[in-house]
C-alpha cells in the first residue's frame, strides 16, 4: 500500500452539483473514496456558482427534488466555500471548466459533457464508477 502523502498542502477538489447528490443517490461515503484515491489530504470546494445553481433548484423544482436539493445544500455546508468572480450569463459548467483551469484543480462531477470538457484540457475528473465507488481520471500534480 503506497505511503500516504501528508507532507503536502490539502487540494482543492472542485465539487459540482450534481456531485453533492452522491451519498444520497449512491450511498456512497465520498471522503473515504476521496482518501482512498487521492491517497493524501483534499478540501471539497465549493465556488459560488455552483452554490447559485443550487439555490435556485431549490426554489424552482418539483416537491422530491427540492428534498434532495436540501441535503445537497447541507451538504455543502461542509465544504470550503469560495466566491468566485463570475462572468454575466456565464453556465455553471464554464465557470467549473475556468476556476478548474486556473487552479490546476480536480472536479468531482458526473456530468459526462463537462468530464468530456474538463479531460480535453487535461483537468483530472473525479466521478462515480458502477454506482458504488469513485473513480479518476487523469493525474494530479
């Protein structure tokens, strides 16, 4: 089993939405799978646009969604939240795709356009594999 790496700053791993959704979905206990395959100290990140996005899930979805909308947001809670500058009209996903960009960060999403758009730049995707784990791709510096 590799050696831990603890010597180094925690990194970033960017969340998005629908990443939130994951224990309740999969029941899946995202930071012992983050442990297991980053293999050192990380701090889910949440950036204001996401958080944005989901507030307004909040308001306008259907009474179930609106359910599981609330546990993602108390969810989040527990993430490192960081305001970002926003661009006007800009998706939720660019934002993602720029922050990621420009702090060489992982994105915890299971949205199979932006995991496209992230790899094509080389950003490290994390998402969920078989229903039951979480998987990389791509290395982290």
């Amino acid at each position: 089993m590799p050696k831990e790496n603890t010597d180094k700053q925690p990194i970033k791993v960017i969340v998005d939405s629908n990443a939130l959704f994951v224990p309740l979905e999969f029941k899946i206990d995202i930071y012992a799978e983050l442990q297991r395959i980053l293999n050192r100290n990380f701090r889910l990140t949440l950036i204001s646009p996401v958080k944005r996005e989901l507030e307004i899930l909040s308001q306008k979805s259907s009474p179930k969604m609106r359910k599981n909308v609330t546990f993602a947001l108390t969810f989040a809670e527990k993430c490192t939240y960081v305001k970002v500058s926003e661009k006007p009209n800009e998706p939720t996903d660019e934002s993602i795709l720029r922050v990621a960009q420009a702090w060489r960060a992982p994105v915890f999403t299971n949205d199979k356009i932006l995991k496209r758009k992230l790899t094509d730049i080389s950003i490290p995707v994390i998402y969920v594999r078989a229903k039951s784990r979480l998987e990389i791709d791509g290395l982290i510096s």
